[in-house]
C-alpha cells in the first residue's frame, strides 16, 4: 500500500495545532505559582483577608475623588463593568507601593485599560488621608503605567472612617493600626467584584499573574469582556480553592482530549485511505 508520508505529517500536525488551540496554551498556563511578597513588618495571624464571596459590596456610602469630588461604589458598578478593588493607604511604607507596583506590571499585560470593560478601585484605608495625596498617587502611577485612557477607569478614593470600616468588613479585608510602628498592619491582594456588585473572586498576595486577573474579569462581566474565543477560553478554567488559582478544568480537558484523539484518529485514516484509492484507480 502506498503511504503519502507528508501528507500523513501535516496531518497529525494539524490534529496537535487544533489541541494546542483548544487548551487555550496560546495565553499560558495560569497553573502557575503566584509569588507573594512580604511586607516590611511581620503581619500578626489574626489579621488576614477572609474570603467573603457571594457578599454584595456597600454601593451607596460616600467616597472622595482624587479631584474631591464625592462619589460611590455605585457609580461605577453602573458602568456595567467589574471592579478590582485594591484596599491600601496611601503613605504605607512598603507593602502598598509593592502591591500597586506589581498591579501595574499586570495591567500592562492584559489586553484591555482600565475602564475599557473594568474597573480598578484603589481606597485608602486610613481615614487621615485626603484627596490631595491621592491625586499625587493617581498621578504618578498613571505615569508610570503609561496607557491613555487608564486615568478614566482607575480611580484614587478617600473616605471617613465608617465608609471604611462597612467596606472592608464587608469584603473580609482585615488591618490594624500600629501605635508603635505608626504604620497599618494588613496583607496584600485584590478583590473583583462582579457587575451586580458581588464579590467573585480574591487574588491573594502582592503580585496577581495577568493570566489569572483576565480569567477573573472575565467571569466577573457577566459575558460583557473579552472577545468569543477568550470566552471559550475561560470557560474550561475553575477556580481550585486550594491553590488559590484558576486551573484548567480536568473533566472538560478529558473530553477535549477525547474529541481530538479521535479527531486524528479519522484523519489519519483518510490520508491512508486518499493515496489507496488513488493508487487503485491509476491500476
């Protein structure tokens, strides 16, 4: 029997491109670790982020702008779009400026700017503070991150001590003020809300991979981010509770597999059975 052995080559590398695409590889593989950094000051265990999801985010208490301009959470969940919410202050030492240094280094790898399809929230949690210093903050980040159009869709807050303490209660952020250190005593992470202004998902630690934020924004739109085929990338990640970590979903990636096994299956047959008929028909 005579084989057409190119043909046979570019066929089974046909069937691996096709699996390759459809494990979604092309964006990387959030199964990777997740680094944490720590923080200048020893962080007691009692206070910690304690996952709260499913809770809906306080809308209508009062936020200052870093233009003084009063607003709320409302006003951007109206947006239709997600919100990363970044609890931090805003003259931390350390911890702070390394969350949001680290953010940046994210956003500058997703495909879309704050505003287009999400929000990004930065609040001080220190009461003290006031919109001046957070329009210095907003300034300098927006430099440093260098996308136009981000100054629309990441915003700098203040708020008083009430509005404060309902937010981070309600989405599980612990902290502590230290006397002696004079400094707040928190861990680092982010917390999407989704568009109906529930909580979706945490992202814990001071670095959040681009891949993993992209996955978690794009469950949190409610279908309104991402083009179809980021869509149908998502769709075949879960999130595992243990690792923290969206992971490729096994049972689905099972019957993938499955599908292109015996996707080469029949297109090996046929470029055996092509050169056969046509060495039959030439006799």
């Amino acid at each position: 029997m005579f084989i057409d052995r190119n043909r046979f080559q570019r066929v089974q590398l046909q069937a691996i491109a096709a699996v390759v695409v459809l494990l979604g590889l092309m964006y990387g593989t959030p199964a990777l670790a997740e680094s944490t950094v720590a923080g200048p000051t020893p962080i007691p265990a009692d206070i910690q982020i304690t996952e709260k999801l499913g809770t809906s985010v306080p809308k209508d208490l009062k936020f200052t702008r870093e233009d003084g301009t009063k607003t709320t959470l409302k006003a951007y969940l109206d947006k239709g779009q997600p919100i990363v919410l970044v609890p931090v202050y805003y003259s931390c030492p350390l911890l702070c400026n390394i969350t949001l240094n680290r953010l940046i280094d994210t956003l500058k790898e997703l495909d879309w700017v704050p505003g287009n399809g999400y929000q990004v929230v930065t609040f001080s949690i220190d009461p003290r503070e006031d919109h001046t210093l957070a329009k210095v903050k907003k300034a300098a980040y927006m430099e440093t991150l260098n996308r136009p159009g981000s100054e629309f869709g990441w915003h700098f807050l203040t708020a008083e001590r009430a509005t404060i303490k309902a937010v981070t209660d309600a989405i599980g952020f612990g902290y502590r003020y230290d006397e002696g250190k004079m400094e707040y005593l928190h861990r680092a992470g982010l917390i999407v809300v989704n568009t109906d202004g529930v909580v979706s998902r945490y992202f814990h630690g001071a670095y959040t991979p681009p891949v993993q934020l992209t996955l978690g924004l794009i469950k949190a739109a409610d279908g309104r981010l991402g083009s179809f085929k980021e869509k149908v990338w998502a769709s075949i990640f879960e999130y595992e509770k243990s690792q923290k970590k969206y992971i490729l979903d096994e049972d689905i990636v099972l019957v993938a597999l499955g599908l292109m096994v015996t996707t080469l299956i029949v297109l090996t047959f046929v470029a055996f059975r092509r050169p056969r008929r046509r060495a039959e028909s030439g006799t």
